[in-house]
C-alpha cells in the first residue's frame, strides 16, 4: 500500500537555492554564446540533471535564441546615416540658436535692470540731497565771484604802484642792477676763457 502511495506521488524535486540560480545563469549566458569549458560544461549539464526548472529555463532560452538566429538581420534603409547626421546638425544648430537667443535675452535684461537700478539711486540721491548740493553751488559761485574781485583788486593795486615816482625809480634802480650783474658776469667768464689754466669748454 505504501509503495502505491510513492508511485502515484512522487517526491517533489528541489528547488534550486539563489546561488545556484546566480551560477546557472553566468553559465547559461556563456553556453548560449558557446564560450564554455569542459569543466563549466559538466557542470552546467549537473545542473540541469538536478534541478528540472533550470532545464525548462534553459530550453526557453534555447528557442529563443535560435528563434532571434533565424530571423534575418534588418538593414539600414540607403542615405539613413547622412539623414541621420545632417538631423544632427540641424538639432545641434537649433540648439546653439536657444543658447545665443537666451544669453542675449538675459543680458539685455540684466543691462535693463542695471539702468534701472542706476536711475532710481541717481534721482533717489539727488532728491535726498538737493539741499546739500544747492548750497555747493551757492558757495561755489560765491567763491568765484571773490576771486574775480581779489584778481581786479590786485591789478588796480599793481597799476597805481607802478605809476607812482617811486615805483618807477624802483624799477630803473632794479634794471640798473640787473645789467651790472650781467656785466660783471660776462667779463668774469671771458677772463676765465682766456686763462690758461680755464677748462677747454670756457676756452
């Protein structure tokens, strides 16, 4: 009776733990593409006699692969790579056309806000200090109105001194010394020149 029982359920066979499942696949990709040893080989087929779900994965696989095998290999239309590189330049100019249309857009707004900046500190400044800078001016045309007068006053004073007796005794008594002082000069350098002992630049 218990050997009835076995027959007709049979044990379950195990399942595969996850290391197992991780070597069967780097060894399942290696026999697809036939790059297996012999010692791989074997026990890749140990595998697939132990464990009856990695068999049923490997033969999916293996349709699979034949199946992608089979079908023929589609071919580039004619002309598809000057397409595709003259799309390539035409996205990339669009591209560089944003980039400049933005980077001019930004600094004119930039130089706008600057302005803008500039002027409303400018009024703010002047507005603030409107005060100050009209007494600036007020001192300013002061001070040049007391120049002018300082600068007539002297002439007229000079002009009245230099008509006065004294002032010309002054002036031809100043004269008279300066012509005797070139005078005594020159006959000093000439008689320098004619040593014999002068320099050869005064001879």
């Amino acid at each position: 009776m218990r050997e009835l029982q076995i027959f007709q359920n049979p044990p379950t066979p195990p399942a595969a733990p996850p290391e197992v499942l991780e070597e069967f696949a780097l060894l399942m990709s290696l026999a697809l593409d036939g790059l297996l040893d012999a010692d791989e080989q074997a026990r890749f087929a140990a595998l697939l006699d132990r464990y009856p779900e990695l068999a049923e994965e490997w033969d999916t696989w293996r349709a699979l692969d034949s199946r992608l095998m089979e079908t023929p290999h589609a071919a580039p239309a004619p002309g598809f790579v000057d397409r595709f590189e003259q799309r390539l330049a035409a996205q990339e100019a669009r591209r560089q056309h944003w980039v400049i249309g933005l980077s001019a857009a930004a600094t004119l707004v930039t130089m706008a806000l600057v302005m803008v900046t500039l002027v409303s500190t400018g009024a703010a400044a002047f507005s603030a200090q409107s005060v100050w800078i009209g007494q600036q001016l007020h001192s300013l045309a002061y001070a040049l109105v007391l120049a002018d007068r300082w600068l007539s006053t002297a002439v007229i004073t000079a002009l009245v001194m230099l008509g006065t007796p004294q002032a010309r005794i002054a002036g031809l008594a100043y004269t008279a010394a300066v012509m005797a002082m070139i005078f005594v000069w020159t006959q000093l350098v000439r008689r320098s020149g004619d040593s014999p002992d002068a320099p050869p630049v005064l001879q």
